[in-house]
C-alpha cells in the first residue's frame, strides 16, 4: 500500500524545494511562476509587525543602555 511509496528515492532534480532551488526545475515540467507562490499582503502584514515591535521596545532599549554603559565602559 503506502510502503512501497515511502520507500521510492526521491529524484536527484527537481523533486524537493532544496533541489529546485540547487539545480533548478527539470526541463520537461513546466516552470512555476514565484509571484503564484507569493502573498505579498501577508509579507506587508508581517513588516508593519515587526516595525510595530521596534517601536515598542525603543523605550525599553533607552533605558537599558545607561545601565549597560555602566558596567561596560569605554576602553
């Protein structure tokens, strides 16, 4: 049943994403478009993310940083 389909080596081109990406899409598949893959609305989503997380621990870095210089002082 499903044992024999476990067993089966994956092919050396183009089977898995590592070797899609190492040695390209086989020449009889037809290539996939990335912009298909992409979701640029979840990429813009995860940036405002991360811009909204730096601006909430600025603060918290600014009152680190005396703390930090004080026991790590300029040489």
């Amino acid at each position: 049943m499903g044992l024999e389909e476990e067993n089966t080596p994956v092919s050396i081109r183009g089977e898995d994403r590592f070797s899609r990406f190492m040695f390209g899409a086989p020449k009889n598949q037809p290539h996939k478009s990335v912009n298909d893959e992409i979701n640029y609305m979840q990429i813009i989503e995860q940036v405002d993310h991360i811009v909204e997380s730096v601006k909430e621990l600025k603060p918290l870095l600014n009152m680190v940083t005396p703390v930090v210089k004080k026991y790590f002082p300029k040489k």
